[in-house]
C-alpha cells in the first residue's frame, strides 16, 4: 500500500499541493498527490479542473511529471475548503482509487 503523505494539515491525505490560477484558464485548479514509484522511478500524479470538472463542458484532466510541481507565478496556493465541493468531490474519487 502506498505511503500518504500531505503538506498541509487541511490537504487529505495524499494531496500535498492545490493552485489555483484564478480563472485566467478553463483547467483552473491544479492537484497535486503523493507521488508513485513505478519501477524504480518516482513520478507525481498531477489533476487539472475546472470548477465543476463532472459537467459536460468541465474538465478533469489527469497528468504526471518526474518532479514536483511548484506554483507557477500567477497560481496562489489555496486551502482545501476553497477548492469548489464537485473538485473536492473528483480529487476524493481519485485517492479512493489509488488507496
């Protein structure tokens, strides 16, 4: 089983960043997880959202990179309660998988 870990004491375990861009694109929020080690190499699962990434027209797009992710410069870093409920709700889904 995958050890969790999280930066921030709101986070759920496993999600050890959020940014958010304010709006300035459609995938809004950006998710970042624990990483994984596959084979020996270490990536991080990334998740791009819009605020209502289950709509028809959202988004909820799933990325990796080999390393972690920092805040671009128009991103701020933002809480767990002030990612919108239905990105909550995907970023759940996704560790539910992963667990």
């Amino acid at each position: 089983m995958p050890r969790f870990r999280r930066s921030r004491r709101d986070y759920p375990a496993g999600v050890i960043a959020i940014y958010d861009n304010g709006g300035k694109t459609i995938d809004r929020y950006e998710v970042v997880f624990t990483p994984v080690d596959s084979d020996g190499v270490q990536f991080f699962p990334i998740l791009y959202m819009s605020p209502d990434p289950f709509h028809p027209q959202g988004v909820g797009q799933h990325s990796e990179t080999l390393f972690r992710p920092t805040r671009m410069p128009d991103q701020r870093v933002i809480d767990w309660a002030d990612l919108p409920e239905r990105c909550q709700q995907c970023v759940l889904q996704d560790l539910e998988v992963t667990a």
